[in-house]
C-alpha cells in the first residue's frame, strides 16, 4: 500500500487515537494525521504537553480509528456496520520548524502547520512525522450487505518496517478432515493438503482450534 493511499483512508477516518507509553502507563488522545511524503505521515501538537515529551522520550507511537463506530441492536443482539478499522504501530521523530516551512512551500496539506509555528510558538518544535510504521486495514461488513465476505484485512509497512501475516497457521498435522472448514462462518480456510488459513479473511475468532482433532492448527503470530 502506497502512502498516498493510506492517507485517504485516513482522511475518511478522521479523528483517530494516539498512544503513547509513559512508565508503564498508555497514554492515549484523539488526534489526526495533518499530511503526508515521501518520509512518512505528519501530525503536531504543543512541545511543552507530555504527549510531546513521551514522543521525544520513546519514538514509540501506536494509532487506531475506525470510520463508523455506530452500534445498532436487533433486540438484544449488536450489529456493526460496514466499517474500516485502521491500526499503526511505528517509530516517529521530531520534525524541525524550518523543515516543515520549506516542506509547506511545495505540499499544501503541511500549510497550516507552518502558520501555527508563526501563531502559536510552542507549536515550533512540536511537529513529528511518523517514518516508519507495519499498519492493517480492517475492512468489515458482517453483515454481507455489499459482498460474500465478513472480513478484508489488508497488512502493509513502510519506512522498512516489517509484519508478521495476519491469521491462524495450519500445520502438516492437518488430516484433512474439514472440520476446521466447516466451523469458519469467515470463510477463511480451504482445502488443500494441508488445509490452508486465507489471511485476508481470517478473524482470529478461534472456532477452528478448538474442534480441530489433532491440534494442527496454531494460533496467529503477533503483529
């Protein structure tokens, strides 16, 4: 996934939030991405807040959003509309003020963060771009309303960061029985010898492990 992709997705999200770790403790704010390059994607805030400081501290940042957080019940049972989730977990850095009023001269989207370095002086050293990140889009329509599928989720990197793929793992124990098959309502495994886990619909619900007979199946690997 090209970045110029991701920022749209970003765009439709919106707001999303921020985490940040301080002594053990995340720290989490609502905040947005304010442009992006070739060097990775943007955001602000004032040096002198802790959230700048934890930043400064770890060059750790961790993002999530989703585009429609509405629940609706039929009785008592939830249902969730067609959304996208988005997850970042990546490095940053400091950006400094006179990089970010020559960026501005030639990519519209870093303008006002330059005005706010003349408006508002903390601001100055409070601009930050996130260089190297592993993301996923978690693209769900449980429903099935517009296509055959609960789940999409599409894993990317960039900055040279790296991830592991997303789904169970189905081992050469597998004895081919189909049970596994059986019990996906995500239609996430085929046939095969072994059978075989499709990453990209998998939900990591867990059905498939617990009836497997032989325990072929393994849980997902982190992130």
């Amino acid at each position: 996934m090209e970045l110029n992709e991701l920022y749209e997705t970003i765009e439709k999200i919106g707001v999303l939030t921020f985490s940040t770790i301080h002594e053990g403790e995340v720290h989490s704010r609502s905040a947005h991405f304010n442009g992006f390059d070739q060097d990775g994607l943007y955001f602000r805030t004032m040096a002198n807040k802790p959230y700048a400081r934890q930043l400064l501290e770890t060059g750790r940042l961790t993002v999530c959003g989703i585009s429609d957080a509405r629940i609706e019940h039929k009785g008592a049972v939830p249902v969730f509309p067609p959304s996208i989730t988005l997850r970042l977990i990546g490095e940053v850095r400091r950006v400094p003020p006179e990089v970010i009023i020559e960026k501005a001269k030639t990519n519209a989207m870093l303008e006002t963060a330059a005005q706010d370095i003349e408006n508002y002086p903390a601001m100055a050293d409070g601009n930050f771009v996130m260089h190297r990140a592993k993301g996923e889009l978690f693209d769900v329509d449980f429903e099935k309303e517009a296509r055959d599928h609960k789940v999409i989720r599409t894993r990317f990197s960039f900055g040279g960061a790296t991830f592991n793929p997303a789904g169970v793992r189905i081992t050469d124990a597998c004895i081919g029985c189909g049970a596994c098959k059986e019990v996906c309502s995500f239609q996430a495994i085929e046939e095969g010898t072994p059978y075989r886990c499709i990453p990209e619909y998998c939900d990591d619900c867990g059905s498939c492990l617990k009836v497997c007979p032989v325990d072929a199946i393994q849980e997902s690997l982190v992130f």
